[in-house]
C-alpha cells in the first residue's frame, strides 16, 4: 500500500496508530475525536446548548435551544443524521448572513447554518472548552463593541 499511494514514514505510522484503535471500539470512541462527536448522546448535547444559552443570555438577540439533526456526511456514513441540538440566534440588528459570515472570519473561525433567518449552531461540533470562545466571539459581535449594524 505505501508503495501505490507514495506516502512518508510518519503518514503511515499515524495511519497504523489510528487503525490500532479501530480495533478496540471502547478505545476508539474514547480517543477519536471525530468518532466521539458522532456518538454523543443527545442529553450531553443539549447540556452543552443549555452552558452556551447561560453564557450569552444578555445578548439583545432571541435565543432558543432547537432540536435538530447534525449531518455527518462523506465517508462511510454519507447519510447519517443523528439528532441532535442547535443554539439558535436571531439579533434584530444583525441579519442572520452578517452575523454567519462575522462568526466565520473570527480567530478562531465559528461555522453555523442559516435556518429561517437565524443563525443555528449545532453544540454537537463544539468541545465543552470551547464554549468560552464561542460566548466571547458572540458576545464581541452582538454585544456592542462593534457595529452590530455593518
């Protein structure tokens, strides 16, 4: 195979190290990042939704908790649509496309859906540490300091 696909000495020991761990599917939803993601329960999703909601509740925006379904897609599961939960936010001086493309061009970057103009961001994506940050950059871009009308 490392001759067909040309790859180097240090692709192909990661490659065998996450395939070691494929062989044991405890330690493989354990380790995996992607893998957990995907199996999360709903329950630790939304808990996720609910820290979120607590961290932005002073934002002049609507802000809801929305059952939803995350797309997996590519790869061995292009179909799969596990349930899951959105924080939705619409922000009456803030269209939901401005708000989207604010999120994207933030350090780090925050990628959401546009779902009947607000802005949907799927907690089934965001590590529990990351949740400071994504309140922080919400907080920046719809709290007032800057234009929320650019």
């Amino acid at each position: 195979m490392n001759r067909a696909v040309r790859i180097d000495k240090l692709t192909l020991a990661a490659l065998e190290a996450t395939l070691r761990l494929y062989r044991d599917e405890t330690e493989a939803l354990e380790k995996i990042p992607t893998l957990k993601l995907i199996t999360l329960p709903p329950k630790e999703i939304f808990q996720k939704a609910q820290m979120l909601v607590k961290e932005i509740q002073g934002l002049p925006c609507e802000i809801t908790i929305e059952e939803t379904i995350s797309r997996v897609g590519g790869g061995a599961l292009p179909l799969a649509s596990p349930k899951s939960y959105a924080v939705a936010l619409k922000c009456p001086s803030l269209s939901a496309t401005k708000l989207e493309r604010r999120l994207r061009q933030h350090e780090p970057p925050i990628i959401g859906r546009i779902e009947e103009e607000r802005l949907l961001l799927d907690m089934r994506t965001v590590l529990p540490d990351e949740i400071q940050t994504l309140a922080r950059a919400l907080q920046k871009i719809c709290g007032g300091e800057i234009n929320c009308q650019n």
